[in-house]
C-alpha cells in the first residue's frame, strides 16, 4: 500500500505539467510550441499583408517568405506536412489547440471558414508560389467553398497546400467505425471475464486450465487496441462490484497492454505483457477467502499469508509449464515495488522486470479506483496523484508518468463537474492538454438528464471573451453523481 501521508500530493496542474511531455503530441515542449505559434502568426500576417497590398509589394513579399521560413521550422522538427485545422471557432495546429491565437487570429479563422476550410495542410515542399497563392486564396471575393478553393490553388501553383472540410457524413463514418470497435472490444472483455473465471475455478480445484483461449483472447484486445485505442480503454471503466476479482484482472490487463503499446513494445511482446498480466495475481487463489475479504486490519500471522499469493502464484504457473517465463516472473516480482522494499525479499542484486513494473502500477490504479464492499473508490485524479507520490519508491517513475500521459488527469470514464454545474463524462482524453478533455454532458445544470450527451471539447475558445468555453470543477465518484453504467458513454 502507499501511505499516501508522506507528503503533500501534486496538483492536476502539476502532474499534468510533469506528464505532459511524455505524450505524443508533437508540440508538448515549449520550443515546438513557439515554432506553432510563430507559424500561425506568420500565416495571419501573410493573410493581413495580402488583403491590404498587391502581390509584389515589399510587405507582401516579406511576409511570405516569413510563412515559408515558419513552415520550414516546422518540418525541422520532423513533419513532412503540418496540419491547421478549425473546430468549432478554435485554432489547432495539428491536435494542439492554441488559445490566444484563437482570440488574435479571428479574422484568419473567419476568412478560412468562409471558403469552406477547415483543415489545412502546407507539406514539406512549401515554397514562396504556395505562400503567395494560399495568401490570394484566403482574400479572394471569388472563392466560397471547398471545390473553388482547390481550383483557385491549382492555378496559382500551389502545390504544396491541401485543404479540406469536416462534413457531417465524415463524422457519421466515425461513428460508425467507432461503434463496430467498442462492440468489438466488449465482446473480447466479456469473453476474458468468463476465460478467468474458468481459470480461477480450476485452479481452485488444482486442476490445469487452458493458457491458449488467453492468449487468443489477449489477441483480440490487440487488435482492436491497434484500431481504435479509445475502444479498448474505455473498457477499464467497467467496474463490477460483485466480480472484482474477474473484472480486476481484464481492467489491468487492458491497461497494461495500452501502456505497454504506448512505450513502443511490439506485438510480441505485447502479446506477453497482457498474459502476464492476466495471471499475475493467480496466487490469491491458495489464499483463503476469509483473510482476502477481511474488512479490518489483518493480523501479521495474516500479511504473511497474504504475502504469500506471489510466491504461490508463480509456482502454480511454473507448474502449468508454459512456454513464455513472463507471468511466472510477473507473479513473483508485482509487488516488489521499484525500490526492492516489497516482497518477497531477495538478498542478492535484483531489478524488477520492465512487465512487472508495468503491472504493478496498473493494478494500483484499478484497485484504487474501483469500489469494494469494505471501501468507497478514489477518484481518477486522486489516484494519478496517488502514483506520482509513490514514483521513486513504489512506481517507477518514467513509467508512472507515462500512464499519467496516456490516461490524462481526467481518464476516460471519469465523471466530472462543470463550471455551469452541469454533470459529464470524459469521453477522450486530448493529448495535447490533459487537463482539457473531451467530455459528455449527461447532465444539465438543473440535474435533468440528458437522452443524447452533446460531446464538449473543453480546449473550445469563446471568441468573445477569449477565455475557455468550459472548464472542469471537479472530478465525483460516478455512484454520487447517479452514474451507474458509465462505459456506455464512452
């Protein structure tokens, strides 16, 4: 357990900072972020120059070769194309939204969307014909819609600019190919719980359970992982109170082959990863009932017993004698923590395994925010914040922050209030700003509930005030905000 006493826990704006540039978004340090804001200053310049002088006048000339000189910067830091893209009145330069210029750039927004634009992408040819051709695009009178911007730009030579729109039949594809997903991933977890239920039943009884529908089954979560990243996470907010066990270990499972995947393991190893950790905890199963669900504090001759399950636990793999060691190793090491002061004890020099420590900290953070009988759940960021504390003792600490960035401050699933007092559901987690997801509103500000949730980006600008649309108040445990099934929003 962590003592979560030690010390002051970080806020979400402090994990988030200290998360952050472990994501994937490509504009996470300061450095790429100022080339994306200079690009998007270079490119309203450009658009302001052209509207107020003709093409050969020396501002004009400037400020394209300032865009070209921007675009350039970008692609230093290994694009071969940028995208900006506008939803909703706010400017994103690829999936990085950014504020202020959202507010500034007003009138390069306005003038984008009258033309029918709303994705724009310069690729790594870019030269100073494409920053005149897209500066007369963005003021000519002529142009009104998406079929006579791509005209226009093929006859000034602009090769190196694309655009396009976002219509409501490319959404309803989407959805579509999203909905497929999710299915897909519930058929696989509802398979796994019943393939562990039959594990924990025959080795119950001392009997050999079959490894193959695991992996088959790991397999499945793979490939639906590889797909729709979202559809197999989401799965995690499945919380069964009555089947923890069988639902605990789907949940870390899931977990760790999403951040396993997000290191950069191959499917191999992948496929290793999520068996071990699907039968990390078998131990428990020689562990008697009475002591496992004890509510009150258990006595020491009863810690040993508990203790024991990770011995226990590899050698009833060891026995089965499968032909991958990493379960058995996973079972024995998960609750060694990082700084080798957990169990079992070895004396001689020892470092956790890379799959261990993996497990380890998903099983921590499924643990804590799933609620038992004896305990209410922590809330998602509490958790998080939980780990951080412990990175360097109990958690590594490259790996806690990388869950952090791949969960965000508010992970899917999470119920969160609204600054209107609106109630809703982290639907996806927006890489480039963990604090800022994309969420459900379920319920409004009088308490009604809502038949279709409105999906909010809360990284959306108001253009009159220049300030966020909306911002999170706080995180709830779904049972207090009346949310019993919180994966079917997701």
């Amino acid at each position: 357990m962590t003592d979560t006493n030690e010390e002051r826990l970080e806020s979400a704006e402090e994990i988030a900072a200290m998360a952050q540039p472990a994501t994937r978004d490509p504009f996470a340090t300061a450095k790429r972020l100022e080339r994306a804001r200079e690009f998007a200053r270079a490119l309203a310049v450009a658009q302001t120059n052209a509207s107020l002088y003709p093409p050969t006048h020396p501002l004009v000339v400037a400020s394209s070769d300032e865009l070209v000189s921007a675009v350039s910067d970008i692609m230093a830091l290994g694009f071969t194309e940028v995208t900006v893209n506008i939803y909703k009145g706010t400017l994103f330069i690829e999936n990085h939204v950014l504020p202020e210029e959202s507010v500034t750039y007003r009138k390069l927004i306005e003038e984008l969307l009258a033309r029918g634009i709303s994705a724009l992408t310069l690729d790594e040819t870019f030269a100073q014909p494409d920053a005149v051709g897209l500066a007369a695009l963005l003021n000519s009178n002529d142009v009104r819609d998406i079929d006579a911007a791509r005209a226009f730009l093929e006859a000034q030579g602009a090769r190196a600019v694309s655009v396009a729109e976002t219509t409501e039949l490319d959404e309803a594809l989407r959805d579509e190919e999203n909905a497929e997903n999710k299915a897909q991933g519930r058929e696989a977890y509802d398979q796994g719980v019943e393939l562990m239920r039959d594990v924990e039943t025959k080795a119950k009884l001392g009997k050999v359970f079959e490894v193959e529908p695991l992996q088959s089954m790991v397999s499945r979560l793979l490939d639906t992982l590889f797909k729709d990243p979202a559809a197999v996470l989401g799965l995690t907010a499945i919380k069964s109170h009555d089947n923890y066990t069988l639902n605990h270990s789907i949940n870390v499972c899931i977990l760790a082959l999403s951040l396993g995947s997000s290191l950069g393991l191959d499917k191999e190893s992948l496929k290793s990863l999520g068996l071990s950790a699907l039968l990390y905890d078998l131990g428990k199963v020689r562990i008697p009932e009475d002591i496992l669900n004890k509510e009150g504090p258990l006595t020491a001759d009863e810690w040993q017993i508990v203790k024991s399950h990770a011995a226990e636990g590899a050698d009833l793999l060891k026995r089965i004698q499968l032909v991958d060691q990493m379960p058995m190793i996973v079972a024995y090491e998960h609750h060694q923590r990082h700084d080798l002061q957990g169990y079992p004890e070895i004396g001689e020099p020892h470092e956790q395994h890379l799959f261990s420590k993996v497990v380890a900290l998903c099983d921590a953070y499924d643990a804590m925010t799933t609620r038992r009988p004896f305990r209410r759940e922590i809330r998602p960021d509490k958790a998080l914040a939980v780990l951080m504390q412990g990175r360097n003792k109990a958690y590594d600490p490259s790996l806690t922050k990388a869950l952090v960035a791949m969960l965000g401050i508010y992970p899917m699933g999470a119920v969160v209030t609204l600054d209107d007092k609106s109630t809703a559901v982290v639907f996806r987690v927006n890489r480039d700003d963990l604090l800022r997801p994309r969420v459900k509103v379920v319920v409004d500000a009088e308490g009604r509930h809502i038949a279709e949730p409105p999906v909010v980006d809360l990284r959306l600008i108001d253009s009159t005030t220049g300030t966020f649309q909306h911002s999170i108040i706080e995180c709830v445990p779904s049972v207090e905000a009346g949310i019993e099934d919180v994966w079917q929003y997701l």
